[in-house]
C-alpha cells in the first residue's frame, strides 16, 4: 500500500459542511445582485403591458395577478392594431430614434477611427512637436477624460449658433465624438501595445507602406479591441443625455431627450413611459447580451498592466 | 533615413499649407469686419470661417505628407485627432474664458457685457453652488462603498460557479442602461410614493409612509445608490480582470502554508490589487464628477437642493435662466478645483500604484 503523503486531519474533514455552507452563500448573494440588476428592467417590461388599475394594485407577474394588454406599445402607436395607422406619435419617436441611432454609430465611427490611428502612432512611433513628446501626447489625449461636459455646454451652445450647428446632428456628431475619443485611444492603446512589433517591421522589409501595412495587416489583429472600443463608445454615445439636451430643440432631438420630456407628465398612464424607457434602453439590453465579451474586454482595458 | 524631396514639391507642400493659412486668416478677418458693422459682406453665421479653417486642417495635414515623406506620413497618424481635439476643446476653453468675465443673459437683448470680476463676487456670495459642491463630496465619498460592494462581487465571480456567464451579463446589465431610463424606471417608478414596489416593500417591512426623496439625506443617498446601481459594474469588471490576472502560484504557496481565508485575502490578494483598485476607483472618481442626468431627471436638485451636483445646478442655471455668463464662469471654477485636485490625487496614487507582482 502507498504510502499517503497528505493525511486528511480532522479540520480537513470538518471542512465539507462548511464548504456546502460557503456555496449557499456565495449563490445567495449572486442570485439577490442579480435579482437587483435584472428587476428594474423587468418591471418596465411588464409595466408596459399594464393598466392603470394594475400599476395601483402592484401586480406584478403577467398571466398570474394580471393580463397583458397592449396600452403602452399603443401609446407608441406599435401595437399590432395601431401599427399600420398613422399615428405622430410613432413619427416621433421613430424619428428620435433614427437620430440617436445615426449620431451614436457615425460618431462611434469616426471616434474609433480617429483613436485607432492616434494609439497606433503613439505606440510606435517617438514624435516631437515642439516640448511635447509621446507620454505628453498621450496625457494630452487621455486628460480630455477629466473635462467635465459642463465646462464646454456653454461655449458650444454659443459658438454652435454663430456656426449655425445648433439642433444638427453634425454639432452632436462632433461633440460626442470628442467625449469618447480618450476612452476609445485607452483601449486601443493597450491593444496595440499587445501586437509584436516585428510583425510590421517584416511587412515593411517585404516592401508594404506604412499605412498600408497598418490597415491590411495591424488592424485585423487589434479587431478584438476595435469591436471592444466601439461598443463602449456606442453605448455612451447613445445614452448621452446632457448635450443633447442643451443643444437640440426639435431637428437633431435624441431619444433620451424625448424620454426625459415625458416624465411627469404622463400622471398615472405609466404604461407609456415605461414602453417608451423600454425602447430605449432595448437595443443596448441586446448588445449587453450579445456582446458582453468585447464590453468587458474594453473596461478591462488598462486595469491591468 | 529621409526620403529625397525635390525642391518643386517641397515649394508646393509650403504654398498649400501657408495659402490656406492666409485663406483662414483672411476669413477671419473679414467676418469680424462684417461682425463689427466695418464693412457689409451679408455672411449669415460663422460658417465661412469653418469651412476655411477645414481646408486648413486638410492641407496642414496633406502638406506633411509633400514635406516629408515618410516622416510626414507618420505624423499623419495623430494629427488629425490633435487638430480635432484643439478645435474642439482649447479653442472653446479659451472662449469660455472670455465668456466667462461677463455678464451675458441669452434672453436679454444687450448681449455680451464685461463685467470684470462681478460673477467671482456673485458666485461667493451663492448659498446655493457651495452647496452643490458639498453635495460633490458626499457623492465622490459614495465611491468607496461602491467599491466596497464591487471588490466583493468580483470576488463571488472569480470563485469557481456555476453559470457565471449568465451573472456577468446580468451584474453588466446596469451600466448599459440609459441614466435618463433608469430616472423614469427607478427614481420615479419604482420609488413612486403610492404605487412602487419598493414603496410597497417598505410599507410591508413597517415604515408607514415611505418618501424617498422628502428628507435630504434621504433624497441624497437614494440618488448615491441610483447612480451606484448603474456603475458598480464598471468597477466590477475592472477589478474582475485584475483578480483573473493574479498568478495562481500566489494562492497555490498560500494553501500550502494554510493560510486562513481572510488572512489570504489581506496579505495577498488586497496588496496585488492595490494598483487596479487605485485605477478603477479613479476612473470611477472622473466619471462620478460628471453626474447629472439623474439628478436633472428626478429631483432637479430638489429638496432645496439637497439633491444638486454642480453639473446640475449649472443646467438649470442656464435652462431656467439663460444666464450663460455666470453658468461659464461656475463650469471654469469646477474644472480649475477638478484639475488641481485630480492632479493632487494621481500624484498621491502613483505612490502606490507600483505593481508588486
């Protein structure tokens, strides 16, 4: 018989309960966080579906306590009876829609490209412009992060209507591409730092230009981090809330503009705040869902070193 | 090694850019002459002027390229964002300045007036924006309890469970979800006096006439947790990678000495954490220093503005009094105390910011 090198000692033996204990824990506390993050959403979801007396009454699963109706999809004109019919509201709100979505992903766009090309140069290559070398650059970059959006709503609002951008989706486009820009040079900072660098030098040496080594052979590797950037870049862009507010009207007015507008002045008709929260944050649930993996592999982005 | 530039294309790369500089400065000129009632050109709005200065920014940026070459083309990976953020933030922080030393009413038809150093009295003497500045320290002190409940929860999701995946995307789901929703959601749904379920759990759990936001601190920290529930996340998941990127051998010689739990955890794992911890709680400072659209949505500042940040109580300053002037001025006095104590801090924090693994 072998002999055992470890011995279970009592403790080691008492330590089964415990650990079965541990686990119930540990499940507990997860499944009660998540119950935390997950309920706000399902009660827009369900609130949408119900009328006045239910909402005074706090019912709150469908089917069992109370039956669904189409109240809050029919005061966005989407309900299956109402969706073939003109309906303003619906102009509306897909309007606002339409916008948010247009300056989120051109925005996104030109944010994730501008800061792709700025974290590669910086990366790779030492620049001087007069004092300023890499790291101040890179500072210069990064800093832009601190600037509250108060400090520049005023002057924009200002400059925008001697440029004629105010209530354009362009001012917007700029301003938001501005807000994610250090956010998005971050991320891809720490992706290219990550890619070797003999991998463009031998497609230098096979007779590639820069920027042509940089788009056909760098960019392909750091798409992890692009996608990353992106979605992060999306997902601020379309929940912006303050300059949008303060520098659109009726033209370029986003989605959170048009939810906010509507608090309060619902009363009891919460089916139709709820259907119109729930439209907005819906598209960002589904890329949470789908795209989860490139959302934390932004925000660890620089955490760790 | 340089490439060989001919003398005709250097000639042709210095007239692009210079000829559309005196362009730009020729514009400019002339629009202030119109501006001034010097001369009558009819321009409608600036936008002459930033067309010209587009034209610009192309042939400084196509002119590098004629100059030098390859050099020229490396430079041609930053400057374009350099040029955009320049526009887009010293050139309007420099009009804040200018905006910021005068009274200027947008609803008032005398327009811009200097009015010396009237706002730095005028914000002295402003119950109302040291309060909100107070408020901003009570909110960035949230910061710790968040990352308090952050650490743990990253904890929970490094140990080996089950369906981990489904808890990530749940824990994630908050910080996806548009402030201005979750102000309609939670701050004026869920936490409705009458109706809400949280409203209904309390009167279950024995308070007879729940109010979340009558008293002010109970109105403040409400607004702490709301905004807590939305960017926990962001801390988790920071702190999530750093906890996956400890090297395993680290617990594994703990085990093996037989160190209890806690034990292991403050000697080893809160140490290595340090640097990420310091990282995230940062980031989470900046972010917590922009906080307004919940507020802006659910309290507007109220009760007597127990509720305000400054953000805030310059939007409304502008919103209900189109005092642009003095709202400028207020903005510029954040960012000079932000900056100064950003600066402060990340001195402090490169201290400890020195991995130790």
């Amino acid at each position: 018989m072998k002999k055992q090198i470890f011995h279970d000692t009592a403790k080691d033996l008492s330590f089964k309960p415990n650990w079965m204990f541990n686990r119930l824990i540990i499940y507990g506390i997860l499944i009660i966080w998540a119950f935390i993050c997950l309920f706000p959403i399902y009660w827009t979801i369900t609130t949408t579906f119900k009328a006045a007396p239910d909402v005074m009454k706090g019912n709150i699963v469908p089917w069992w306590d109370f039956t669904p109706k189409w109240l809050g999809l029919k005061s966005l004109g989407l309900s299956p009876n109402t969706i073939f019919v003109e309906n303003t509201v619906r102009e509306e709100f897909l309007k606002r829609f339409w916008n948010s979505t247009i300056i989120a992903f051109s925005s996104s766009t030109i944010a994730v490209a501008l800061g792709s090309c700025t974290a590669y140069g910086l990366s790779r290559f030492s620049y001087r412009f007069g004092f300023m070398r890499n790291s101040d650059i890179s500072f210069f970059f990064l800093s832009q992060l601190i600037l509250p959006p108060v400090v520049l709503a005023l002057p924009f609002l200002v400059l925008y209507k001697e440029l004629a951008l105010l209530d354009t989706r362009i001012g917007l486009i700029a301003l938001y591409t501005l807000t994610v820009l250090p956010i998005v040079i971050w991320i891809m900072r720490d992706q290219f730092g990550s890619i070797p660098v003999e991998l463009e030098e031998a497609a230098l040496v096979d007779g590639l230009s820069l920027w042509k080594a940089f788009i056909t052979i760098i960019l392909p590797i750091a798409l992890p981090g692009i996608i990353a950037a992106f979605i992060i870049s999306l997902v601020l862009t379309w929940n912006e809330y303050f300059f949008a507010a303060l520098l659109t009207s009726s033209h370029a007015k986003t989605l959170p503009v048009m939810v906010a507008s509507q608090t309060g002045s619902q009363g009891i008709a919460w089916w139709s705040m709820a259907a119109l929260s729930f439209a907005a944050i819906l598209p960002l649930v589904i890329i949470g869902i789908i795209l989860e993996k490139f959302i934390i592999k932004g925000m660890a982005a620089g955490a760790v070193k | 090694m340089p490439d060989q530039i001919s003398l005709g294309r250097r000639n042709f790369g210095r007239f692009i850019i210079w000829g559309s500089a005196i362009f730009l400065i020729l514009t400019v000129l002339l629009q202030s002459l119109d501006q001034t009632n010097f001369l009558t050109f009819g321009f409608e709005n600036w936008r002459p002027t930033l067309y010209a200065y587009l034209l610009w920014a192309f042939c400084l940026c196509l002119g590098q390229v004629i100059l030098y070459g390859e050099q020229g083309k490396r430079r041609l990976f930053i400057l374009p964002a350099v040029l955009f953020v320049i526009s887009v933030v010293i050139f309007p922080l420099i009009f804040a300045l200018g905006i910021a030393f005068s009274s200027w009413n947008l609803s008032s038809p005398d327009g811009r007036q200097f009015n010396g150093l009237a706002n730095v009295y005028q914000m002295w003497a402003d119950p109302f924006y040291w309060n909100a500045l107070k408020n901003m320290i009570y909110y960035t002190l949230a910061i710790l309890v968040e990352y308090v409940i952050a650490f743990g929860l990253a904890l929970l999701l490094n140990t080996q469970i089950k369906a981990r995946k489904f808890f990530r995307v749940a824990f994630l789901m908050p910080l996806m979800l548009s402030p201005v929703a979750v102000s309609w959601m939670i701050g004026k749904s869920m936490l409705e006096a009458r109706f809400g379920p949280i409203s209904r759990l309390a009167r279950e759990l024995g308070w007879e006439n729940p109010s979340f936001f009558g008293s002010h601190e109970m109105a403040r920290s409400v607004i702490m947790m709301m905004d807590a529930w939305t960017f926990i996340p962001l801390m988790m998941i920071m702190i999530l990678a750093g906890l996956q990127a400890i090297p395993k051998e680290m617990h594994e010689a703990a085990d093996v000495d037989g160190a209890p739990p806690w034990k292991k955890f403050w000697e080893i794992t809160f140490p290595l954490m340090l640097p990420v911890s310091i990282t995230a709680i940062l980031i989470r400072i900046i972010f917590k220093l922009k906080l307004a659209d919940i507020i802006i949505n659910v309290t507007s500042g109220g009760p007597g503005g127990a509720t305000d940040s400054v953000t805030s109580f310059i939007f409304r300053e502008y919103r209900d009094r189109s005092n642009v002037g003095y709202g400028t001025f207020l903005a510029i006095f954040y960012l000079i105390i932000i900056v100064i104590l950003m600066t402060i801090l990340i001195k402090i924090a490169d201290k400890w910011m020195k991995p130790r693994y």
